[in-house]
C-alpha cells in the first residue's frame, strides 16, 4: 500500500510509459478540448504534462487527446477548441508554455498570443 503522494508519483513516473488513459474530472457538458498533436515523438509526454498541471490547478472540465495531425506545419502542436467552438491552434511548446497555457487559457480563458501558429 502506498503511504503517501511522492511515493504515488513515483510509482506513475516509473508507469508513465505503460499509461495510455488517464481521466480526471467528471462533468461531460461544456468541456474545453486539448488536442495534442502526436505525429513527432513525445506527443504522450505533451499529453502528461497537460493532465498535470490540470490536475495540479485542479481544473476538470477539459478533455484532453492526442490527434495524428492539426493544420500546421510547426511541431509540438496543441489546439484547444473551447465550448463556444473558438479554437487555437499553440505550436513549439514545451513544458513551461504548456504550464502558462493551463494556467491562463485553461483556468482563465485568455489566449496567449506568443504561442499561437502564424
């Protein structure tokens, strides 16, 4: 049995791999969709860092998947399309954008123009 939360992350970093869906959250309606793009490698690894710092901001009404493609040409591609039907299309990110990217898009519905594909 496991006794607390690092040795809980220890174990999924250690499954990371293995780990093809995670849920979080419950609610179905209104849902912001996180598409992540997984045409070049480490499309699993966007998909993770998204699902955590949502479940760290403790955000639930977001669903996020991986896609074969999105309309554009850069890498590391993320669109999100919100309930309303807006999209935006964020490219070249990293770990730190996808972080500012569910802090402010996500959390607060604010684009983050810099990020978004040209």
């Amino acid at each position: 049995m496991l006794q607390s939360k690092d040795e809980l992350r220890a174990l999924k970093e250690t499954m990371r791999d293995d780990i093809l869906l995670r849920v979080w959250g419950e609610h179905l309606d209104d849902l912001i969709d996180v598409q992540v793009s997984m045409r070049e490698p480490g499309g699993a690894d966007r998909i993770h860092a998204f699902l955590d710092a949502m479940q760290d901001s403790m955000l639930d009404r977001v669903r996020v998947s991986g896609v074969d493609s999105l309309e554009t040409q850069q890498e590391n591609a993320v669109k999100i399309v919100e309930p309303d039907g807006r999209s935006s299309l964020y490219v070249n990110l990293d770990e730190e954008k996808i972080a500012r990217i569910v802090q402010e898009h996500l959390g607060d519905l604010q684009v983050i123009p810099e990020y978004l594909d040209r």
